[in-house]
C-alpha cells in the first residue's frame, strides 16, 4: 500500500550519510522469489544513499542466498568494502540473543575492518524459518534505540502485524501490493535487476553454511564430552 511504502522511504530519509545498516538476509528458497525484486530494490536504495551494509545470516538457505546478492552487487560496481559479511552464525534465536550482545559495540563487534560506530538501522529480510518476529523479540529489547524495516513473504503477515501496530517494526514490506508500491517509489537503478542468483553461488553459500553448522556442532558436543568426562574423573 501507498503508506507501507511512506513508511520505508520515511525511515531511509532519516539515515544520515555514509550510514551503517545491518541485513539479517534470512529468506528461504521457496519463497524469496516473491519478495526477491522488492529486496533488491531497497537494496539499491540504501547503496544510492551512501549506507555501507553488513550481511548477517543465521539459517544455512539465507546465507546461500546473501552470498548470492552480495556477488551480484560487487560484480555491479559497488566497492567490497561498502558490503561487509559478517557470516553465518548458527543457533537461530539463541543466535541473535549473541548478536544483540556484539551490536552494543557497533560495526566493530561483528566485523574487525568495520568501525566501532553504531548500527543506524537494521533491515531483516525474512522467511518461514526465522523472520522480524524474532529479531523484535530478541534483538530490539537488548539494543536501545536499534529500528527494525522488514521484507518479508506474505505467509508472515498476520504475525507481523502487531509488531508493526505497535510500532516495534518501523515498517513493513510484506504483500506483492506493498513491494510494488515501494518499487515504483523509487527511481530505477542497474543494481536491481530481476536475474535469478547463480545456482553455482548459491551452492557454494550452502555449502560453506553447512560447514560451518557442522563445525559448530561438532565444537559443542566435543565440549559436553570433555565435561562428562571431567565429572567421571571427579
């Protein structure tokens, strides 16, 4: 609708310069299609307005498809060091209870080459494992003064509602009507092209997502053998 589309280009208005924004880039493969054109136009739009972006992914499908749109975008022109990755960190919403800890210190407590200066804004691109509701549960109450626009597929719109209502989420992308509204809001530009990612990027972002979850994993139950040992020896 017209005022979704108000709403976003309202709180990207505010951003100053040379900002920082967090993508918490979490849709899955069945539905990003639908939300895909949307996500790459506010994409566009934050780069236009000199925003730097630190990609985050916490499901194995999102950060396939971050690793994607951030080739896409570095083969478009805009410069690596304007799209920091931040990586995949496994343990969805225990995760993000981590991440809120490391955004208390800015830019810096997720990447080392980032400065230390605060995070303007957070945009959660979401899907059917893990979208804004829990960024809204988990990160907004440990961040002070964090603002939280989401993406999200239509199937998650009777949940995010309320968070948008009460103004937890400061807007709201979530129907093809509202995406739409929003895309012929803003001049076109040649970093939102409607090209589907490379499966072959895709493939290597789960491939490396999944290793890295089996990395993790392995990590915790060598630590609960050690301890169990430890207290056998005791």
């Amino acid at each position: 609708s017209p005022d979704a589309s108000e709403d976003v280009n309202e709180v990207l208005d505010e951003l100053p310069a040379g900002s920082l924004v967090l993508v918490g880039f979490d849709p899955d493969l069945g539905t990003y299609s639908e939300i895909r054109p949307t996500v790459r136009v506010l994409l566009a739009d934050l780069l236009e307005r000199d925003a730097s972006l630190v990609f985050v992914s916490l499901t194995p499908e999102g950060r396939a498809l971050a690793i994607a749109e951030r080739a896409r975008l570095v083969a478009g022109g805009i410069a690596p060091g304007r799209l920091a990755d931040a990586g995949f960190v496994p343990g969805a919403e225990a995760a993000l209870v981590r991440l809120a800890g490391a955004l208390g210190v800015g830019g810096g407590g997720l990447v080392d080459e980032l400065p230390g200066e605060p995070i303007a804004l957070a945009l959660v691109v979401g899907g059917n494992d893990l979208g804004p509701r829990s960024w809204v549960e988990q990160v907004a109450p440990r961040v002070d003064g964090l603002g939280l626009v989401a993406v999200a597929p239509s199937v998650l719109l009777p949940e995010l509602r309320p968070y948008l209502e009460s103004g937890q989420l400061r807007a709201l992308l979530a129907t093809p009507r509202d995406g739409a509204a929003y895309r012929e809001s803003i001049e076109p530009s040649d970093l939102d092209d409607e090209r589907d990612p490379r499966p072959l990027a895709v493939l290597v972002g789960m491939l490396v997502a999944v290793g890295v979850l089996g990395v993790a994993v392995t990590s915790r139950l060598g630590e609960a053998m050690r301890s169990a040992r430890g207290r056998e020896a005791a």
